[in-house]
C-alpha cells in the first residue's frame, strides 16, 4: 500500500523518537496497530503486517501544560530531533530515494514527488483551558485514549526499541480506527484505517462478550462506520493485506459491522 522506502523512513524516525523521549511512551495509530497484531499475523501468511507512514504519539494532559509529557516531548522532538511545525504537527522533509533528511532550503530545489514528509502527531486525552495559550496551537484530541492512562486493563505494555511502550488494547484501538474511517477525506488513509480494522479483527485479542464495542463507541457512532463502509473498501483491504476477501467479509459480519 505505502512504499517500502516510506515505511522503513518511518519506522527509523519512530526508533529516533521512542529513544529521546521519556517513559511511559503510549505509541497510537498504524504502528500500534502492527505491534498489536503482526505475531498473529505473521503466523497466518508469512510475513510482517503493514507499517504506518506517520508516527502517533498519546499524551494525557493534566492541569498544567507547562510541565507535562507532552511539554516535554514537544521540546525534544524540536530542539533535539529538529522537527518542524506544520500547524498541529511535526515533521521532517525527507528525500524519498535516499532517505536523507533535507534542509527547508534544499527542499524547495528538489520536485516535490521526491519529497517525503516524515509527520510526527502529538495526541492528547483532552484540550485543557490553558493549551492553546502556552503551544499556540490546538492539538488532535481523542477522548478514547482516556482508559490508556487510567486503567492498565485498557493497555499492554511490551519492549520495542530499547523503550517500554504502552498500547492501546485492541478493542480500543479499533474503536479509534472505526471513528476516524468516516471523516477521511483521502482514499489512502480511508483503506489504510479498512485494512487495519480487518487486521484487529482478524489476529487482535478481541473480548468474547457481545456488544463490547458499545463500551467505545456510541450507536450513532458505530452507525456512521456502517455507512462509510463500502464494498470497494472491503476488497481493496483484502488485497493489501493478502486475506482472501470472504474471511474480511465474514470478519466484519461477526461483529456486525457491515
């Protein structure tokens, strides 16, 4: 789905950033996803699960901004790493052949399909009165990584890069997936969310008990997914991730998804 050169880009940047910044590191978005599913994964068809472009990181914000992980990361990703703001996010211009970082100056003389912004996004539990007064910005915010940090049943810890990480459960993490596929305004990004939440399905650790997903999301949420969900999107998953598209069909018919 995603060139292999991006995804290796990404993932060297993602050992950069787990590396500078502070313990406990929650880690969202694809690459939770393929932390979470790809021993399954890799079991069934013989290779890793897709990795992500981008690099999602969780923050709770408490009262005070000024101190917090969140605070502290924006520093370092910037004054350390040598990230960028693009309003709410970070990034870096790298040259998509070589993989080599590019100066603002260099970027502007080489053709932009040459070009691969390497985007870091900062994700907090809550906006606090105070945030967008100190950063000067808004950040993106997702309330469904509350339980992250407040109950260890809502997370899995596991090494990765000589850091100790926290991911969301699978059930959360689909839960994200499921509510961001609808607001998609690029095709990519909408199938890559489909082939994630086929693979959570298929090889995440799911709870047995009927309707868990209403613990997440509301009906007119879980409603909304149903609609956005196209035939097309189903079968171009299947594709990507190499299952044959009926085990995808009745993957999303168990839980009622379709």
């Amino acid at each position: 789905m995603y060139d292999e050169t991006e995804i290796e880009i990404s993932k060297k940047y993602l050992t950069e950033v787990l590396a500078a910044i502070d313990e406990p590191i929650v880690v969202l978005g694809g690459w939770a996803v393929r932390f979470l599913v790809n021993d399954r994964y890799r079991e069934n068809t013989g290779r890793d699960y897709l990795g992500s472009r981008d690099i999602d990181l969780g923050f709770h914000m408490a009262a005070n901004p000024e101190n917090s992980a969140f605070a502290k990361t924006l520093e370092k990703l910037e004054k350390d790493l040598g990230f960028r703001h693009v309003s709410f996010r970070l990034y870096k211009e790298i040259h998509s052949e070589t993989g080599r970082e590019l100066a603002p100056e260099e970027a502007k003389k080489i053709p932009s399909h040459l070009i691969f912004p390497m985007y870091v996004d900062l994700i907090v539990d809550t906006i606090t009165p105070e945030f967008k007064k100190h950063f000067g910005f808004l950040p993106i915010d997702e309330p469904l990584i509350v339980p992250i940090f407040t109950d260890k049943g809502n997370r899995s810890t596991r090494e990765e890069f000589g850091k100790t990480i926290w991911l969301p459960t699978a059930e959360l993490m689909l839960a994200m997936k499921m509510k961001s596929h609808p607001t998609r305004d690029k095709e990519h990004k909408r199938i890559k969310d489909v082939c994630d939440i086929t693979a959570l399905l298929l090889f995440g650790t799911l709870p047995e008990e009927k309707g868990w997903l209403t613990r997440h999301l509301t009906p007119a949420q879980l409603d909304k997914f149903r609609k956005a969900l196209t035939p097309e999107d189903i079968a171009e998953a299947a594709r990507i991730i190499g299952i044959e598209q009926d085990v995808v069909k009745n993957a999303f018919a168990k839980y009622k998804l379709m």
